[in-house]
C-alpha cells in the first residue's frame, strides 16, 4: 500500500512538474504576443506618409481659353430717306469695295420734295433782284423830297432779307440733293456682306426697314474681315502676363491641326468683379478669309516665367487658422508645419514664394489630422501619382518581426 503510494506520488508530481512547465511556456509565450501585439499596434498608430521635394518652376506658362472671333470693322447701314427699295445688287457673303452699290430706293416723296425746294429758290433769286433794283433806286433818290431817309433804309434792308431768304433757299436744295444721294445705299468701306435684311419693294425710312412689328432694322451689314479682333477673358492669376509682346495661338473646331498667330492688342485694365477675369483683344491677320466673324476658338497664351520660384501640387497645401501651410519632414522623421506664401496658381500646381526649401521633404496630400511635431513613417511613392515631383529615395522600413516585413513589402498610405 505505501509502494503504490509513492508511485502515486511520483506519478502526480510528474504531473505537477508538467503543468508548471506547460504553464510557464503559455506565460511566455503570450507576453511574447502582447509585447508584438503592442508594437505593432505602436507602429500602425504612426501615419504613413508619401513626400515630394519642391521643383523649379516652369520656363514659360501655359494658359488655354475661349475666344470670340469678331471683324476688325463691323457696319450695320441703315436708309437715311424714306421710299420702297427698287433693287438690290450684293447678297450675302458678296465681297464689296468702298463705295459699291448695295442697293437703290425708289423715293418719288423726296423727288417731289426736291423739285419744289429748287423752285423755291428761283422765286427767292427773282425777290431778291426785284429788291436789290428797288433798294438801288430809292438810293439815287435819297437827299430829295421824293422820298425819305426811313424810306430808303426800309428798302435797303428788305434786299438784305432777300439775300438770306436766296441762302436759306439754296441750303434746302443742297439738303435734299444730299439726301437724293442715299437713295443708293453704299459700302463704307472694303469688307464682306454678312447680312441682307431687306428685299425688293420693303418700304424703308430714315430709320432703318421696317419690319412687320414696325421696328426698324439694319439693312446691310459690312464686315472688314482682312484683319480680325479676338476677345478673351483672361482670369486674374494669369493678368500679369497681358503685356506688350505676348503672342498667343488660335484653333478652330473647323480647321483641324491649323494654328493662327495672334497677338495681344490691349486690355481693358480692369476686372470683372463677377468673373474676376480681365476683358482682353488680340488681333490675327486674315488675308486668306480662312476664319469669320463669330467663329468660337481657343486661345493658347505661351508666356515667360520665372525658373527660380518653386512649385508644388495643389493637394500639397495646408489651410488652416495659421494659413497656408505645408508639412515639413524632419531628420527625426517628425512633421513640421511651415506657413508659405502663395504666387501664381499653374493649373495642377502652385508657386510657392516663400517656406520651403528644394531639399525640403513635404508631405503629399497630409491627413487633416497631421499635427506638428508628429512622428511619421515613409512609404515609398505611388508610380504615375505627381511624377514630376516623385523623390528617387526608395524607402525600406525596418521592422523587428517578419510580419511587418512582409507588410513592409506593399507599402499602404495609412490616413490618421
């Protein structure tokens, strides 16, 4: 009985001895994973993070906007005298020299109008001679007692009268043979008919035709296509580059692959307080007639820029209660906010005054959550995101365990 005894006992320290071993190892072996687990709960709290470095900025700047083609010289013509149009000789898009006939109004009011202002003036001529005879003759017998001094000064001054009444008499034939020359109505000058609102037998006054509503309206319109204006708003970023010398090309959706030279005439030096853009001409030769009035283009600016500022992408910048700000990676691989100042914004990218530095390491696209002074961990940038301000520092993170290497090895951008 005490024999099985003691290899009872033997039996159940064995087992004591076994547990407390089993036991010890399970202690081990979970502080171990606690101990990982908090390190790599550690780790993952710290944000991972892509940085560029600010580039040079480019030599030139480029700017693509709509444009408005309009004529160098533009002429709605209207009747200047009433009558029924007889005939018209230029049709649309006819090519018509200075002084060409456009069309003839037929104006039997103003022919009569005419005729009775040239009798008008015979009779004036014929008064005047009777008077300037009488004057002469009451003259001779001034100094007599056949006629008084009131007498000859009344005569005297009724020829006068009819001297003036002769002028006024000639200055109404010269109107109205003024007006008998617009009952052709004419080119002002070398151009293309764009449009003919009126046809034969329209009645048409000195406002213009007619139409049936009783508004009047143009009868031709010339257009002086040689040389064409284009009108452009340029917004206010882009205004320090309207100067003398900038040359600018134009496409139309009808020409394919064609460019026209324009260059910039004026502006009108002050902005749309709507728009914020700045009305702006440039001129573009047209000997060819390839291009039309009212034709819609885009208006490719290339001007020169300043190498030395620095730019960085858009979704680079900071805004916050201290400004604009960008964050700065440290040595110790900390984020430092730098406020910078702002220049001229180049689509994709902005020039960046002051701040940074070109061997600056800058967060793109920080968290809202970055804080200064945070610590950060690199990852290595994503291909074809902002290759142009791409560091070519591959980034290889050290960690303790192969887990986190094999994480390590498809690096994630982790948002805080």
């Amino acid at each position: 009985m005490s024999g099985f005894s003691k290899k009872t006992k033997a039996v159940f320290a064995f087992i004591a001895v076994g547990a407390v071993i089993y036991t010890g190892i399970e202690i081990v072996q979970r502080q171990h994973h606690v101990h990982v687990l908090v390190k790599e709960a550690k780790d993952s709290s710290i944000p991972r993070v892509q940085y560029i470095n600010p580039q040079t900025g480019p030599t030139v700047r480029n700017l693509t906007l709509p444009g408005n083609v309009t004529a160098w010289y533009q002429a709605p013509i209207y009747a200047q005298v009433s009558g029924y149009v007889k005939q018209w000789y230029k049709d649309f898009g006819a090519d018509v020299k200075a002084g060409d006939i456009l069309a003839t109004i037929d104006t039997p009011g103003l022919d009569a109008e005419y005729e009775a202002a040239r009798a008008n003036l015979k009779v004036a001529q014929t008064k005047y001679q009777l008077a300037k005879v009488t004057a002469q003759r009451w003259k001779a017998l001034s100094g007599t007692k056949a006629v008084s001094q009131q007498e000859v000064d009344v005569q005297a001054a009724n020829a006068k009268v009819q001297d003036a009444l002769v002028d006024a008499a000639k200055h109404d034939v010269d109107r109205y043979a003024a007006l008998q020359a617009f009952r052709s109505i004419r080119a002002p000058f070398d151009g293309v008919v764009t449009s003919r609102l009126t046809d034969v037998g329209d009645f048409v006054n000195d406002n213009g035709d007619l139409s049936r509503s009783g508004k009047a309206t143009e009868l031709f319109t010339v257009a002086d296509i040689h040389r064409l204006r284009v009108f452009v708003d340029v917004p206010q970023d882009y205004a320090s580059i309207l100067k003398s010398g900038v040359k600018a090309e134009l496409t139309a959706i009808q020409y394919p692959g064609k460019i026209f030279k324009a260059d910039y005439l004026t502006s009108a030096r002050a902005f749309n307080t709507t728009t914020r853009t700045v009305t702006t001409e440039l001129t573009v030769d047209n000997a060819s007639h390839l291009l039309w009035p009212g034709t819609f283009v885009n208006v490719h600016f290339i001007a020169p820029a300043d190498p030395n500022i620095l730019i960085l992408p858009e979704q680079a910048l900071i805004f916050r209660a201290q400004g604009m700000q960008v964050a700065v990676i440290g040595t110790d691989n900390r984020v430092r906010m730098h406020n910078v100042t702002l220049g001229n914004n180049l689509g994709k990218s902005v020039q960046i005054l002051s701040g940074v530095t070109k061997t600056d390491r800058v967060v793109n696209n920080p968290s809202a959550g970055l804080m200064d002074g945070q610590l950060v961990k690199l990852v290595d940038s994503t291909p074809g995101y902002n290759d142009d301000f791409q560091n070519t520092e591959q980034i290889t993170p050290k960690h303790e365990n192969e887990s986190l290497k094999k994480n390590a090895a498809q690096p994630v951008e982790v948002q805080q």
